[in-house]
C-alpha cells in the first residue's frame, strides 16, 4: 500500500441523497489525494444510495492502492448495513 496521509472526515447524521451528492466531491478529492477515514458514530440514518457510494469508494481507493477506512459505525448504520445483507461487502473497511 502506497505511504499517503490519511484525511478523516464525518458522515452527518442524516446520510441520504442530498448528503451523497455532497460527500461524493469530497471523497473523491480525498481519494485522489491519498487514503481515506470516515467516521460514522453519528449516522443516525443512511440511505442505500449511501451505503452503496461507501463501498464505490472503497473501490476506487483500492484501485488507487489507497486505503478507505470506515470507523466507529453507530448502531443505526451497523444495522443498515445488515439489514441489506452487505456486512460481507463492507467487512474489509471496517476499522472499530
């Protein structure tokens, strides 16, 4: 894995369309720049759409030989994620 700075941001409580829309720019500028860290202790409620950019992202940073790390999931996002049955998708970014 490539030696880059790590840059941290937060998903917001309400991570819906709106919220994708936004986030997507600024995950793709991090991407870019290096590996990425989002903390999600605060996510109270996440779209599909959402959870699916989350793993497009890991993608991209792999393809990158960058590193996506998904932190401190909240209980709402955990149970998001398994309700949809991508807790296997998700695994590898995982991080607390």
């Amino acid at each position: 894995m490539a030696e880059t700075q790590l840059k941290t941001i937060e998903m917001p409580a309400v991570a819906d369309t709106g919220v994708v829309d936004n986030m997507r720019e600024e995950m793709l500028d991090a991407l870019n720049a290096g590996s990425l860290e989002i903390e999600l202790s605060n996510v109270e409620r996440v779209s599909t759409s959402a959870l699916f950019m989350l793993l497009s992202a890991g993608v991209a940073a792999k393809q990158h030989d960058y590193e996506l790390r998904l932190s401190a999931p909240s209980e709402h996002f955990s149970s998001a994620v398994s309700t949809l049955g991508l807790d296997d998708a998700f695994e590898p970014y995982m991080k607390g």
